[in-house]
C-alpha cells in the first residue's frame, strides 16, 4: 500500500497521541520495508505487523481477496469494526495481554516479530509511550 498525505490527513484526531507526521513516516517505512521484503521472497512479519496496526489505525481502505477494498482489519482481533478510542484500546490489551503469556499462541508462534511490532506500534502510536518501533529490530 502507498501511504499519501490525504491517507494520513484523514486520520480522526482520537486515533493518535503521537504527531500526524511522524505516524505518516513510520506507515510509510512499514509498507516500503514489506514491499521491499516481499520482493525477495522474505516475509517481514514485524514490517507486516507495523503496517498493519498502522493501516487500522489510519482507518486505510486495503485491498482484499479478489481485488475487493474493504476497511483495514484489527491487527490481532481482526475486528473489521474502524478503529476508535474505546476499540483501539481494547486492541492495544488484548495485545499486551497475548505478549504476557509465556507461550504465544500456534498463530503468532508461526509470525515472529508480528506481535512485538503490534505492541509496540501501538504503544507508541496510541499510548504516547517511548519512541516508534524501529523496523530492522524488530
């Protein structure tokens, strides 16, 4: 996905704590870097991850199986509700809820990197905490 300046501008300002541009900027990143893998062969679950959560977000419109748009999905609930505050922060839990159990489940066992990106998108995007995920750390 292309992220564009009207894609960021029409983020609902309740969606984010951080500044609109810097939440742009890692978007971005995110989909270049899975773009980017993904032409290699590599499958980046943390740039995927990232992008995710930043396309629900965003409340993006992405393209699904077949070609048809449909509403970006919740990265670990797949809600395809749009992203508020109360959502969002029932996804940033249940997020953080999954990451404390000592043993992710078959799903995200078989994702590495993908929940640990999600956390800390959301961490910092809707709480405000600490600074963007990093995407070649992740």
């Amino acid at each position: 996905m292309r992220v564009t300046e009207r894609d960021v501008d029409r983020i609902p300002p309740g969606n984010l704590h951080v500044p609109r541009r810097d939440f742009g900027a890692l978007w971005a990143a995110a989909e270049q870097r899975s773009e980017e893998q993904g032409a290699r062969g590599v499958t980046d679950y943390a740039a995927g991850g990232v992008a995710v959560t930043c396309r629900w977000l965003a409340r993006a419109i992405v393209e699904g199986p077949g070609g048809r748009r449909r509403p970006a999905s919740a990265p670990i609930t797949s809600t395809s509700r749009a992203a508020q505050e109360e959502l969002i922060e029932a996804e940033y839990l249940a997020a953080e809820t999954l990451a404390a159990r000592a043993a992710p489940p078959d799903w995200l066992a078989r994702q590495p990197g993908y929940l640990a990106a999600v956390c800390a998108t959301l961490r910092w995007a809707w709480r405000g905490i600490g600074t963007p995920p990093v995407l070649a750390d992740l």
